[in-house]
C-alpha cells in the first residue's frame, strides 16, 4: 500500500480577543484605538435603536412619522451609516420609551448620569 504524503499542520496561537483589539486597533489610549471604541459604540447604538424599535413593533416609517424625521434617517442610524447628535439620539430613545445611562470614565473615577 502507498503512503500518501500529508502536511504538517501549523499550529495555531490562541490570543484573547483584547489582545487581537490592541494588535489590531493599538493600546487602549492611543488615537488609533479611539477610533476604534467610537465606532463600535455608534455600531451598538444603532443595534439598540433597532432592537428597540422592534419590541414596540414600529417599522421605521412609523418610528420616522414619530419624530418628525425621514425614515432613510431611521435607516442610517440603525445602520451606522450617519453619526447623530446627542439630541436626536435622546428624543428617538424618547420616543422608543427606551432609558439612557450615560457613564462618563475620568482619570479621578467614573462618573454616572441617568437620564430618566
């Protein structure tokens, strides 16, 4: 019988997913990763916003039609496509009837505000 030739296989280094973040993104700190943490928190509102707007069972006309607004603005923001201001985020999170907590991290210590 004929041995068939195999490969060696290489293997493979698990890293945490921290770790792949600051080979990836840079340190924690570092413009580079800011950028990074920003966009992935636009990426997290938009899911929440959908989410949200889903458990009340609002299409994104109906939810538009609440705020005054165009529903391809509903669209972008679901969909990261459009950075929004902290007072259109508040009043479709309103309308939503969605609570917000903002954490704000200083050197000294965390900070928190509720918003109700």
């Amino acid at each position: 019988m004929k041995k068939i030739p195999t490969k060696k296989s290489k293997s493979l280094k698990s890293i945490s997913f921290s770790q792949f973040e600051d080979k990836n993104f840079g340190k924690r700190g570092t413009p580079q990763r800011a950028v990074y943490e920003a966009k992935l928190n636009e990426e997290i509102i938009g899911d929440l916003i959908r989410q949200a707007r889903q458990k009340q069972n609002l299409t994104q006309d109906e939810l538009a039609k609440k705020l005054g607004i165009n529903k391809s603005n509903i669209s972008k923001m679901e969909n990261n496509i459009k950075s929004m201001r902290i007072d259109t985020l508040m009043n479709v999170l309103n309308v939503l009837d969605a609570k917000v907590m903002i954490q704000v991290e200083l050197k000294e210590g965390k900070r928190q505000l509720q918003i109700a």
